[in-house]
C-alpha cells in the first residue's frame, strides 16, 4: 500500500517544484518586511523609555537636596538652637537659602538660628531653589525656664514652681505667688570672723545652697589646722579676708609690727588657699591712725553685729540682721560658734525671699561700683559714698 501510494504522488500531473518556486518568493517577500516592522517598533520604544529614564535621572542628579541636621527639635522657651545644612552647592549665595517658621510666636527662625519664644508647636523650613527640608519644632515648658526675662520652674505635670524653692544645679531658688523666681536687686554681705573652725565648711555649704556667698576673716594661726576649708572657700565663689595672726589688738602695735603680722597671716593664707587676702578685719574693730597709715589694705568694719547674741540663739543674731535690712549692709558673724551656722540657714531664706542677695565683701564692692581703698574703713557699701 506504501509504495503505491508513492508511486501514486509521483504521478501528479503538474510540477510542483514550480509550484512551491512560485508560492516560496512571494511568502518571504510577504514576511520580510513584516519581521523589521516588528522589530523596530519595539526598538524604538525601549531606546525612548532608556533615554527618559536616562533624561529623569541626569535631571535628578543635577536638583539640589538639602538636608537639616535636625528634622525634629524639643525646646525650652529662649533656648536657642543653630541649624547646619548639608548638600548645598559649594558655590552659592547665602541669601538663596531663605528661613521660615509655621508659627513664629513659638519658634523663630533667622538665618539658621532658631529662638523658641513659648509653648506649642512650629515647623521651621529651610528652602534653596526648589530644594526644601523642615524641622518640627515642640517647644515646651519643663524644669527652669526663661519667658520674657523672668524665670519660672515647671514640674513634669505642667503645673509650676509658687511660693516654694526649688533646687535648681544644687542651688535653692524662690518663686513667687505669681510663679517668677524672685530676682534679688539688693545686697547684705555677710562676714566670719575667727576661724576657720570645723563650723566653717558646714556654714559655706549653707551659703553655696542658696547660691550666696560671704567673707571668711581668719586668724593665721587656725589656718593650717583647717586647711582644707581653705580651698574650698575660694572654689565656691566666697572669699577669705585677713583677721591678722592671733586676733591681736592693732591699734596697740608699731607700724612695722602691724605689717609684720599681716604679712604673716598673709602668707599662711595664700600656703593654703593660694590666694592673698585683700581685706582686713580688725579684731575688735580696733583702728588707730597707725593702723590706716601701714595697714596696705582696705578696713572691713560692719554695720550689723551677733556680739552678745549668738549665746542667747541664732535667731537673735538673725534677727538682728533681719530686723531693717538695707542695701549694701555688712554683717558680722563668727564662724567660731556652732550657732552660726543656725544663723545662716534661718536667716538666707528669708533675705532672700523679701529681695536681698547675700555677698561677699569684695563681690558686694563690685556690685556698687566702689574701689576699696587701702587703709579706709568701711562700715557698709552702698555705693553712695
Ligand atoms: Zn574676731
């Protein structure tokens, strides 16, 4: 059957060869030009798609970007905070890059530098050219804080500090009914005579709690059994004051001899605390005219005394500074008696609360615009004189 029917195909009347001739060329003459067609289109669209995409990212690398050092700031009112900005070209204009704040009763910007002014929120926007970055800017009321010149201390529950201290770096402040912290605009300065003693560094710790100061006049002998008071003293703000040698009586001694005592108490002083004293308290108040002739230095006399108190309480002795005081007192104490420091602790807050500054001498003098003059006595500082 197989090879009948081969034979039969062999049979076919008519040439197939030309047939297929005929019907090949114009089928590949149809498919030719159909398959470049197809193949272009394509073509083109990937070679545009490629050149956009190659257009979009020459335009990208090209736009600035500029970036804050901070997107997110927690502020307290005044504080002040400087921006930095990156990705700015290296050539340009500062006046390209332009400031602006949401709400700039909050927080204000100018020129990069941020003010928080008062509670609530503001976004700060720095732009250059169509580049644009912004900072939230949460300014909020915690701890010690500045609004318009006043301090005030708010706790963590947003209620705040009145009529009550707080202690603010290790030093006791006072608020006000009003909730400003009381910003004392007179002065007492307050002395010690007589020591040191080991009543001296208790009585200075007093002092540096309430961010007061005073006045230590010493007698040279006592020093280098309480040396390490001496530091101390200096490093907290407050000041040693000479009370000569061995508590003698100036106005009973020779020029030279006055000098000679000085001189040592000096020296003993400046061993241990590595500072000279400047001011002289006469034991007793003694002064002659020798005294102010050969003294080299200013007298400190008071205008405020414990003498015959400080037996009976301290708080007589703090009364007797409490009862009147005025701007540009000295107070007398002696740091040799236990009750002093009593007197202190009783008496600060209270001079404190009603306006007054406790001092040192010298700190009381610059306050007041005095230059203490050598051998002058001074009974109070007031800068009147
Ligand atoms: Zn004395």
């Amino acid at each position: 059957m197989k090879k009948q029917e081969k034979k039969y195909k062999k049979s076919i009347p008519f040439d197939l060869s030309d047939f297929f001739t005929k019907l090949k060329i114009p089928m590949q003459l149809k498919k030719n030009p159909l398959k470049k067609r197809q193949l272009l289109l394509p073509a083109l669209l990937l070679v545009s798609v490629f050149a956009i995409i190659l257009i979009v990212l020459l335009l990208r690398a090209q736009r600035t970007v500029i970036v804050l050092d901070s997107r997110s700031l927690e502020m307290l009112p005044g504080e002040v905070y400087t921006f930095s900005v990156d990705g700015l070209p290296k050539k340009h204009d500062a006046s390209e890059l332009n400031w602006s704040s949401s709400n700039p009763e909050v927080a204000s910007v100018e020129n990069g530098i941020l003010k928080a002014n008062a509670a609530g929120g503001a976004v700060i926007t720095a732009s250059f050219g169509k580049a644009e970055v912004s900072c939230d800017v949460e300014v909020i009321l915690k701890g010690y804080v500045q609004i318009d010149g006043d301090h005030y201390f708010y706790f963590d529950d947003g209620s705040f500090a009145t009529t009550e201290w707080v202690e603010i770096d290790g030093v006791k402040k006072w608020f006000q009914t009003d909730g400003k912290e009381i910003v004392p605009t007179r002065m007492i300065a307050f002395t010690f005579d007589d020591g040191p003693t080991p009543y001296t560094e208790d009585v200075l710790k007093v002092l540096k709690s309430y961010g007061s100061t005073g006045t230590f006049f010493q007698c040279g002998y006592e020093v280098a059994d309480h040396a390490e008071v001496e530091k101390m003293i200096i490093e907290s703000g407050s000041e040693i004051g000479s009370h000569t040698w061995d508590h003698v009586s100036l106005d009973k001694l020779s020029g030279p001899d006055i000098q000679a005592t000085l001189q040592k108490t000096s020296d003993e002083i400046f061993k241990y605390s590595g500072e000279r004293p400047a001011l002289l308290r006469p034991p007793y108040g003694a002064v002659s005219q020798t005294v102010k002739d050969s003294a080299g230095i200013p007298l400190i006399m008071w205008n405020i005394t414990d003498e015959g108190l400080y037996d009976e309480s301290y708080i007589l002795t703090a009364n007797a500074i409490l009862r009147n005081p005025q701007d540009g007192d000295i107070a007398l104490m002696h740091d040799s008696h236990a009750y002093c420091i009593d007197t202190v602790k009783y008496a600060i807050p209270i001079l404190i609360q009603n306006g007054f500054r406790v001092v040192s001498v010298s700190e009381l003098a610059e306050a007041k615009g005095v230059d203490l003059k050598n051998g002058y006595q001074y009974f109070t500082i007031t800068g009147a004189e």
